[in-house]
C-alpha cells in the first residue's frame, strides 16, 4: 500500500528569541515490510540541518536557527510503499530464552515512562499464562489486560505520565497503552521496545500512533498494537524504536 503522509508542527514563542536547536524524528524506516520512495523537510525560518542515525538506528534531523524568531513550522513529507508481515501471534512459539542476548538488554529494564511499581506488579500477577509458555501467547494475554484496564482517552495524560499514572487514571491514549504493556512484558523478562510511527485508517488521514515490538528468539522481533489489540499491517508506517516514547519523540529541543 502506498501511504502519502505529511507532518506539521508549529512553534509560537511569546517573544523574540536568539537560537533554537531540534532534534527531529519524522523520517520512516526502511525496513522488511516498508519502502520510503520519498522523504522531504522543510524548515521555516532558515535553518541549518544534519541528518543522522541514532543508536537504535532511527533517522534524526538536527535543525539549528540561528537567528531571532518568534515561530518555527516544519512540513515533513513521506511516500512510503508498505505491506503485510503476514505474522501472527501464534507464530511466536518459542518460550522466553533463559539468556536474553546483550544486544537487547536495554529492551529489558525499566526506566522513564515505563516504570516498575506495586501496582504494576499486582497488575502482572494476574496474567493467567505461564512465564514459560510460548512468548506470542503471553504477548497476547498481556493485551488483554491492557485493553481491559485502560479506556483510550485523550487529554487526561501528557508525554511525561508514567505507567503509575496510567493504572491510576484508567485511561489513556496509544502511547500509554505501549507503556503498560513494555512493562508487563519486561516484569516477565521479555525483551520489547517502542514503536511510533503512522496509522492510515479508511479514507481519514494518517494519523501519529505508538505501538510494540517483543523479541520472539528464533522468530526475531515481532510487532504487537496494545491499543487496538491487534498485530500491525499494512496500514501501520513506522518511523523509529526506542526503549519508551523517551527515546523516540517527533521533537526535542531547547532554544535561548
């Protein structure tokens, strides 16, 4: 499926201000189910930009303004060819390896968003599939309580909620939907990490989405959408993995 997506984003400053720095992650990937025939950016007021690979091999333009400015708009534009992975949960049917492999240590351990509590655990507990059953199994027992636990709702979380905050709320929006469930999957020693990207639903227009990728051993990473409970297709574009939202946001930036 060709998926033509445009990003906005518009900075307004209550004054004129003397330097801005930004790191932006808009570009997709170029992956096994995803092509990018065309990516573009542009910057207004001029802006110097460098364009480079992060550590978990996610694009990331540095945009540099150098000069007083009360507003910043980018436009990015991508054309990205998809497909289906064909991929199911049940395909996942190796256990949990008893030695995660050093390269995804990281995708174990909790930290920023994705964080351990007493509530979480209490939470864990009442997954009803054993630590030792095949990992798409768990995956998609871990779904389930996170569908049942969370009603999608924006405006009552931000990017800085934990998954604390989220169980105490009771709602949410997609990011924390993949927050809760990297952390119950990391309470069982599963490897996962974060996805965002884009989701094109029907005739509306692609929108910003977040979902999971879990390590299956022998089957490699497989992807998992906690918020609609499903494994992702052809409509889902992604743009970067990271450990939560914290390594993948569309933008970051300081400015004097």
């Amino acid at each position: 499926m060709l998926i033509d997506v445009e990003h906005r984003m518009h900075f307004d400053y209550d004054d004129f201000i003397r330097e801005s720095q930004m790191e932006i992650r808009v570009e997709p990937q170029m992956g096994s189910n995803q092509a990018v025939h065309s990516f573009q950016l542009a910057v207004g007021p001029t802006a110097s930009v460098d364009r480079y690979v992060d550590w978990n091999d996610n694009w990331v333009h540095n945009l540099a303004v150098r000069d007083y400015h009360n507003r910043i708009e980018i436009v990015a534009r991508s054309l990205v060819d998809t497909i289906s992975s064909h991929r199911r949960l049940q395909d996942a049917v190796s256990p949990p390896a008893p030695d995660v492999p050093g390269e995804v240590l990281d995708f174990c351990r909790f930290g920023g968003p994705v964080s351990s509590s007493p509530e979480l655990e209490a939470v864990g507990k009442g997954v009803a599939v054993a630590l030792g059953a095949p990992v798409g199994e768990q995956v998609a027992a871990i779904g389930d309580i996170v569908t049942a636990r969370i009603d999608y709702r924006p405006g009552v979380t931000n990017w800085r909620s934990t998954v604390s905050d989220v169980l105490k709320q009771g709602s949410g929006v997609c990011q924390d939907f993949a927050h809760l469930c990297l952390a119950l999957l990391r309470l069982r020693g599963i490897p996962c990490r974060y996805v965002s990207g884009y989701l094109h639903v029907g005739e509306e227009p692609a929108q910003s989405h977040a979902w999971i990728e879990f390590y299956a051993g022998t089957e490699g990473w497989l992807a998992f959408d906690p918020t609609h409970a499903k494994v992702p297709d052809e409509n889902y574009v992604v743009v970067g993995v990271g450990r939560s939202y914290e390594d993948v946001p569309p933008n970051r930036g300081v400015y004097r």
